[in-house]
C-alpha cells in the first residue's frame, strides 16, 4: 500500500524507495534535478514539487499540472521534453556524441545515492525507450533495477559498487547519473 496516497496497488518505483510524506519531497527534488541535467534546454526551465496526498505537480513556464505517480510525471515530461537522460552513445557519433572507440557496455556509478533518486533516475530511463530493444541494469547495492519494454522490476541484491549495464554503452547514463544525482549522495 502506498503510505502516501493510501492506494492498494504500487508500482515498481514504491519497492525500490517506498512512499511517505518524506519521500515525496526527495522525489519531486530528484525529478526536479534531472530536469536541470536533461539533453533539452526547455526541461532545465520546468519543476516538480510534491502534491498533499500523493503524486506531483509539474510546474512550467504558462502553468502547472498534476501527475498521479512518479512515472506518469516522468512519461508527460518526457513526450513535452524529450528523453530526460541522454541516448547518444559515445563511438556512434550520432546525435552529438563523440566520435571514437566503441563504449563500454558496463560502467561503474561514481558513487550511491538515495532510493528515491535512484527511483527518478530509473523511471527516466525507461520513460526515454533507453531500455529498448536490449535492457539496462542499474545496480544499486542493495538492489537491482531491470528496465526492460517499458517495464521495470526491482530484485534484492547486488553488486559491491552501483553500476549501470546497457548493451548499447552506458557511459552517458554514467555521466548523467553524476551530473543529475550530486546532491543525492549518500
């Protein structure tokens, strides 16, 4: 059950960084940081903050709107901005990456940040089709996060260091994740 809004139903993003008022707030921060750190200029000027009961309001410059869940807000934000993290893989040179070496598939995160960030971080991936057609991995220590076709699914266990594994290379996710998630250490 969600503590927040008392729904009977969770989503994946719950297991990983359950909901309480608390939560709430380091969520709508989180969204809000990796709006400043997204590929589109026009999300660095967009916002979330946490709505009294559950979900969150999106503010932008001509408004606001609510958004249900951690991942409707992601999936409105990215068909209004874009994908939320970067796709362009280093060595393809397309879409403003670097020419060069092919990237490394599996890349060790800088450091670990708290659940609900890493929550934000993951539905953001998701949101951008990241995980399509090969999944990505993110390895939180104490968890690991599959994201996969527009679904994601939390198992206990982990690694000793945060990682992230996507097929295509994941050393923009890596980057993005130290970018994005600074103020989220733990």
């Amino acid at each position: 059950m969600c503590g927040a809004c008392g729904a009977a139903a969770t989503e994946w993003t719950e297991r990983l960084a359950p909901m309480d008022p608390a939560s709430a707030r380091r969520r709508a921060e989180a969204l809000t940081a990796v709006l400043r750190a997204a590929p589109s200029p026009r999300a660095h000027r967009a916002a979330a903050t946490a709505w009294p009961g559950g979900g969150l309001r999106l503010t932008r410059p001509g408004g606001w709107e609510f958004a249900p869940s951690l991942l409707s807000a992601v999936r409105t934000l990215t068909e209004r901005y874009g994908p939320l993290v970067p796709l362009a893989v280093r060595g393809d040179g397309a879409g403003g990456a670097e020419a060069g070496p092919p990237d490394a598939a599996h890349r060790r995160l800088p450091f670990a940040v708290r659940a609900e960030a890493a929550a934000v971080w993951c539905a953001a991936i998701l949101a951008s089709g990241a995980a399509r057609p090969s999944p990505v991995i993110v390895d939180l220590c104490a968890w690991t996060v599959v994201l996969r076709e527009g679904r994601g699914s939390v198992h206990e266990g982990g690694g000793a260091h945060p990682a992230v594994y996507r097929e295509q290379g994941a050393s923009g996710l890596a980057e993005h994740w130290a970018t994005s998630l600074r103020a989220f250490r733990v």
